[in-house]
C-alpha cells in the first residue's frame, strides 16, 4: 500500500499505521481522509490482519484536527458536506471495522484528532498526549462525530465542559475519565500497542468481530444525533464569528468573538 500521507507495515498479524504529515502536525486534508479510507478497507480484507494500531507521525502530534486551511472559505452545504463525507469514508468505517483499531495517541489529539482517536476501539496515550475538542474556538463544533462519541465516553457533563471551554487535558486526566485506557511514556507507547494486539490476535477473529458489531449495537440510536451534528456543524459556516475564528487561525492570532 503507497499513500502520499499514510505509511502502514504489517507485522505477526498486526498493522501500524501511521499517519504521515508532520509538518502540519498531521492534520486530517481531504487526501489524508481518502488514504485512510482506502487503507482501512484494505486491511479489512487482508486475511493476514487481525488487529491495527493507528498513530501518528513524529513527537509532537497524534493529529490536530481537520485541516483548517483546507475548509475556512467554505459555506453552510459545503460544511455540511465536508462532515457528512468524513462521517461515510473514515469516522463510521473505523468504528464499524471488524478487525479492532487501537489508538495511539503520541501528542496532540485534537478536534478531528480526538474525533478519529474516539472512533477506534479503544486508546492508549503517551505521557506527553493533549487531547481536546477546540472547535468553538474556531466558530464551529466538532464535526466529525466528538459531539456523540465524547458523550459516550466521558459523560455528558464532561464532554459538555470539554465542548464549550474547548480546553485540553492532559493524558492523565483522560486516562481518569475514560478517554484511554492506560498512558505510558511516549517510549513504551508503541510496545504497549503491540502487547494489546498481540493478544487480540490469539483469540477467536470471527468472536472479535461479532463483538465489536453486539457493542456498537447498542449505540446505534445515536446516529439520529450524528445527522444533526452535520446539521448543526453546517449551520457554523460562513457564519461572522466562524470566519473570526478560521481567520484568526490563518493569521496566527487569538480571535475576538464579542
Ligand atoms: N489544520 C491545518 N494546519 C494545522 C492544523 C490544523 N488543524 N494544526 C496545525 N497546523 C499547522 C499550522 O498551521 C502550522 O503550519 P505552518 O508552519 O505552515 O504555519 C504547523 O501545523 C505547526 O503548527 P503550529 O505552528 O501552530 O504549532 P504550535 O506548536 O505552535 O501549536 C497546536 C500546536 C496547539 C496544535 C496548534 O497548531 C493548533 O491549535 N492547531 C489547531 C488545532 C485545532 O483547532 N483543531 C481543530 C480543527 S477543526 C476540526 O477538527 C473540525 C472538525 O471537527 C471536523
């Protein structure tokens, strides 16, 4: 598989992939979204697969949001459609994959970030991990499915407190409330990725699949509220205070939303 921006490798069973644009702290652009789409697919049919761990590249970033640049110009339908397009190709797939996909979160993970680490099964994070939804900030709301995974996972007075102030938590915190399951040093993040996969592969496929289908399962009467997000996330665009908070963004300065 030769993505422009993902590099994946296969090993005993198990697939790292990781997503490759550290210069922009691999934010999530419409191509890195498509490759990712296609990999996931891919590595669902590889009979040689049975678990995938998913992180990002370098030290300082898991992946820090949709990529702003990509959308600040963009109008209500066009917002609408960015969501609905992101919820189709990865955020769903990557839940709905029936092989397991553990997060690795080995810095900043960020709107979209948080959002695609809240779409996998389950996460680790390294010490050194920030988590966050910062949209608001933005003039917008997370819109690749943190307004309904978040709740799931936290609560919804965490994830409330989490959505409005836009602050971030330390890998501690979110190790408190739920967000991931253990946090290491950034070091010993990969190796405990592996331990986790490894024992995923030694147990029954067809089990594991059928489980994580019974789990979600349960939460399928959320998806009435991940259509409105895509409703609510259109209604931000084009908005004064959305291009307030984009443009603030691009210009590299805080933005003023009295
Ligand atoms: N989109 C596009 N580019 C991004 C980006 C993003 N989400 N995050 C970082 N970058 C780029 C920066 O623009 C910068 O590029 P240049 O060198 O070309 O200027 C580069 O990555 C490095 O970033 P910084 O210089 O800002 O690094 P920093 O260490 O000073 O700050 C940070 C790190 C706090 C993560 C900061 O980059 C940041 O706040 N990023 C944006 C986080 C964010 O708001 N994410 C939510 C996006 S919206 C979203 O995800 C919507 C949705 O739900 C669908």
């Amino acid at each position: 598989m030769e993505y422009n921006n993902v590099l994946v490798e296969i090993e005993d069973k198990v697939a790292l992939v990781t997503i490759n644009r550290p210069k922009q702290l691999n934010a999530l652009n419409a191509e890195t979204i498509s490759e990712l789409s296609n990999c996931f697919e891919t590595l669902e049919q590889n009979k040689s697969v049975r678990a995938i761990l998913l992180t990002g590249s370098g030290e300082k970033s898991f992946v820090a949001g949709a990529d702003i640049k990509e959308f600040a110009s963009f109008g209500k339908e066009q917002g609408a459609e960015l969501s609905r397009r992101g919820h189709n190709q990865l955020f769903n797939k990557v839940e709905n994959l029936t092989k397991p996909v553990i997060a690795l979160i080995n810095g900043f993970a960020l709107g979209g970030g948080l959002e695609l680490a809240m779409s996998c099964h389950y996460r680790f994070a390294s010490e050194n991990a920030k988590l966050g939804l910062p949209e608001v900030g933005l003039g917008v709301i997370p819109g690749y499915g943190g307004t309904q995974r978040l709740p799931q996972l936290v609560g919804k007075g965490r994830a409330m407190e989490m959505i409005f102030t836009a602050k971030m938590v330390s890998a501690k915190e979110a190790c408190e409330m739920g967000l991931v399951n253990d946090v290491v040093a950034p070091d010993d993040l990969l190796e405990l990725g592996k331990k986790s996969a490894k024992a995923i592969t030694r147990n029954s496929g067809n089990a594991i699949a059928e489980a994580i289908k019974a789990v979600n399962a349960g939460y399928e009467f959320q998806n009435h509220g991940l259509e409105k997000e895509i409703e609510h996330f259109g209604n931000c665009f084009g908005t004064p205070e959305f291009k307030e908070g984009t443009g603030a963004f691009l210009e590299k300065r805080k933005p003023n939303f009295d």
